[in-house]
C-alpha cells in the first residue's frame, strides 16, 4: 500500500479519545480541549496523557487545532472514522419511534403524500433538510387495473403497482357509454396489464377494418395516460428546508447555505446525485469526499428503501458535517425501512 493510500491507524484509547472530540463538538460547535475531555470522560488517563493523544491525532489528520490557544475540531477524516466505527449505535427516543410508527402505520394515503410526509418527518426528527426519492415508474410492475365510471362521459383508471403507488388517471370521452361496456374494458385492461411493468405498456393497435369496439377504444385511452406517467421520471421531496439557513453558522462560509438551497431546487441534479452516491445499505459522504464542489462542506446520509426485497428509492438527509452522525444513522434507517415495509404492505 503506497504512502498516498495509507489510512491512519489509532489504538482503542485514541479512538475514544476522538469519539469525545466528535461528540462534545457536535453538541457545543465549540473546540474540544484535553481538559474537558479527561473531566468529562471515564477514560481514566490525565488531561496530559489527552493531550498527548490529541497531537497524535491531530499529526495524523484526524483533527485540526482552528487557533493557536483553541482546542480541537474534528476534520473530514475525524467524522469518517466516527462514522465507520460509532455512528451505528444511536437509538431514538419511544416518542419518536411512535412517531414514526405513527406515520407508517396510517392507510388511504396517496403515495405523493406519504413520501411527502416522510421528508418532513426526517427533517423534525433531526434538524436536517431531508430528501426522500421515489420508486421508479418505469421499474415497476401492475399488480391490479380497472375502470371505473365516475359520469356517463367520464371514467377513472386505477392501476396499482408492485411500489405500492395507486396511479390515477381520467379519460374523458366524446359521448356517453353504458356500463356493461366500462365492465368490459376494466375487465380486458386487468387482463392486459397485470403482471406487466408499467414501462413496457404499449397501447394496443386498432383494427379499422373491424366494427366499433368502444372498449377496446377506452382500454387504448388507458394505456396512453398510463404511457406518459411512466416516463415521468423519479420524483423528489424535500422537507425542512428551513433547517439549513438555521444552520448557518455550522459551515464553514455563509455562501454555503444559499448554495445548498439552490441545489434543492434542482431536482434532477438531487435525483442524479442521490442516485449515484447511493449503495446497498446506508451510505454516508462527508464533506471533501465528494465531488460537486458545492457539497464539500456537506454530509449526506443516506439509505434506500426496499420493496418486496428491491430497491425503489430513497431516503435521506442534507446537513453539515457537523452533524449527529448516530441520530441521523439511527432516523434514517429506521424511517427507510419502515416506509419499504409499507410499500410492501
């Protein structure tokens, strides 16, 4: 392993000794000095022997000293080795997973509004702008259609799909049309449509030759609407945007705010973004780790969400990289696997 590839080792003591810098600066957005933490910690060992530890620390750039007189602040790689060894332990309060419990458990949403929901419940559970992707129409199968009248010219086609969603969508017709003939069409639409991905729906061609078959024509109207919903791309939602411009003095400049909302507004970058950051389990990106320049004083978490055993989409959190790594671990775990569960449901 070459020099420029070599990752810092440091013994249990160091760690914990890191662990407290993260922790207390975390809480304070203070510098974290040796005296704080042998008063604050049962590390059984003298501020001297903390401060003999910072500087092996500090050389091998997992802090940083902002002042000549401060304490320490974690840096990137402070955060990371945070993050890969103590950041799974963090637990949410009984309120909070009733909260929580609380949404998932709720029927008759439409999944618009439930992913909507589900940013805004990230974003209160951790004082951090939350971004929740949604599945893929165009990855997804039919698990049921039909058609139903609402008026004598009017119907509603109602397909559920294998994410949970329940896409809608009404046909206007040119002249009134009896029942048996709307039986008929739901009928062969359920026929040809379940079991199919929603990407792959072609509408059926009609024979000019042949007599009038106004189902036939509704069913053709059906797949259409269907058609252009499936080329609608993911859709993103954003919650607690508010909390960054709260957070203003967490980043390092004041540019970095108005940066990051400009990029929320951006949805297919967020999506494109999310996307290619994203991994099996959770993933988290720290600041200088990534590439846009514009989310280098930035942490993402993320995690996807699971839909009878596949990925469908997203969930996770914007913030700085002062952030509550155990927190936001635990809340976006808990919420993605909760909202693959319902889908799945």
């Amino acid at each position: 392993m070459s020099a420029e590839t070599r990752k810092p080792v440091i013994d249990e003591r160091k760690a914990a000794v890191l662990r407290a810098i993260v922790e207390e600066y975390v809480a304070t957005a203070q510098p974290v000095g040796s005296q704080t933490i042998a008063q604050g910690r049962e590390l059984g060992v003298s501020a001297a022997t903390v401060r003999n530890d910072m500087g092996v620390l500090e050389r091998e750039g997992f802090i940083a000293q902002p002042h000549t007189s401060a304490g320490r602040v974690p840096t990137d790689l402070g955060y990371r080795y945070y993050v890969d060894h103590f950041a799974s332990g963090g637990l949410l309060t009984p309120p909070e997973r009733r909260e929580i419990s609380s949404l998932f458990h709720t029927t008759g949403q439409a999944i618009e509004e439930l992913l909507h929901d589900t940013s805004q419940l990230l974003a209160r559970l951790t004082d951090h702008a939350a971004v929740v992707v949604g599945p893929q129409m165009e990855a997804v199968r039919v698990r049921s259609a039909q058609v139903v009248m609402i008026q004598p010219r009017t119907l509603l086609v109602v397909v559920v799909l294998s994410n949970g969603a329940v896409e809608k969508e009404t046909l206007n017709l040119g002249e009134d049309v009896a029942d048996s003939v709307v039986d008929d069409a739901s009928a062969r639409l359920g026929l040809l449509l379940t079991g199919r991905v929603l990407a792959e729906i072609e509408v059926p061609e009609q024979d000019e030759a042949a007599p009038p078959d106004p189902a036939a024509e509704i069913v053709s109207d059906a797949c259409r609407a269907l058609s252009r919903r499936a080329g609608a791309g993911e859709p993103l939602f954003v919650g607690g945007v508010s909390h960054i411009a709260a957070e203003q003095e967490a980043f390092p400049t004041a540019a970095t705010p108005a940066r990051l909302l400009d990029l929320l507004e951006q949805h297919a970058v967020v999506i494109s973004v999310v996307r290619e950051l994203l991994g099996p389990g959770l993933t988290v990106r720290i600041g200088t780790e990534h590439e846009r320049d514009d989310l280098r004083e930035c942490s993402l978490v993320l995690a996807p969400y699971l839909v009878e055993g596949e990925p469908a989409g997203s969930v996770g959190l914007l913030g700085p990289t002062r952030m509550d790594y155990r927190r936001a671990h635990a809340a976006v775990t808990a919420v993605s696997r909760m909202l693959g569960r319902r889908l799945t449901s």
